[in-house]
C-alpha cells in the first residue's frame, strides 16, 4: 500500500512509518508532499493518509498519529504503548514531560531534521534503527 503526508518530517511522521512498516504493512511505501496536496494525492493514488489535519490517522483526541495508527489497527504489544508515550511527548510540545525519554527522542528527531532537511525518505532509513531500539528497550522495560 502507498501512504501520503506532508513533507519536511519530523518525530510522528518518521515514527508513524516505522510503525506501519513493522507492524501494520511491510510492503508500504511512502509519498511526502505539500500539506494541501495530500488529499488530492490520496485521492489520486489511493494513498492513506497520516499525519495531517483532518484525517483519521492524524492527531484525533488528543492522540498524535503514532497513537492513532495503534488505535486502528488494534495495536496493544505493551511496548508500543510504552514507545507511543515516548512519540507523543516528542512529537505533542505540550506534553514533553509525559514521560523522560520524550525529551530525548525529540531532540534526537529534531538533529535528523536539521541534517537531513526534507530528504523524509533518507530520515526514515536512517532513524528506522533508532525505533528498532528504542522499542527493544521498551520490551525490556515491560
């Protein structure tokens, strides 16, 4: 399957396709465009759309996008809660202190960023290996 946000990624749009393809679609691929044209790309391509206002895995209920990937496709290992908590704060400014690994994972998507600027698809390889163990430590944790 194809999926579709916005571009210029950063903490919930790089964790969402780590998410994704670890758990949810394998195969995915990923389309990173301007803000207003994800609908019509998703309209288009008939990719699902992520992390952009007013769809159903965007930031919903005071969910970010990590949390709502989970919510839909009924996602419950114990360490992708704890991982969601991690992303939340990261991602949510407002809630950077919900847990104290939020602090630490935005500052690290925040230096890919600004490496990386909006090469998403060079930030999403490169940072797939900082999910892969930061949710080896929340399995360990649990």
């Amino acid at each position: 399957m194809q999926w579709v946000t916005r571009k210029n990624a950063n903490v919930d749009r790089i964790a969402c396709p780590w998410l994704i393809k670890r758990f949810v679609d394998k195969d995915a691929t990923f389309l990173f465009v301007a803000a207003d044209e994800v609908a019509a790309v998703a309209a288009q391509t008939g990719a699902i759309p992520f992390d952009v206002k007013g769809v159903e895995l965007g930031h919903v209920d005071g969910r970010c996008s990590f949390e709502s990937i989970m919510l839909k496709y009924h996602l419950t290992d114990p360490a992708l809660l704890r991982l969601a908590k991690i992303v939340h704060g990261a991602d949510v400014s407002a809630d950077i202190n919900i847990v104290p690994e939020a602090a630490g994972l935005g500052a690290v998507a925040h230096g890919f960023a600004l490496v990386h600027g909006e090469d998403d698809h060079a930030k999403i390889r490169l940072e797939t290996p900082v999910y892969d163990a930061l949710y080896a430590w929340c399995a360990d944790q649990s």
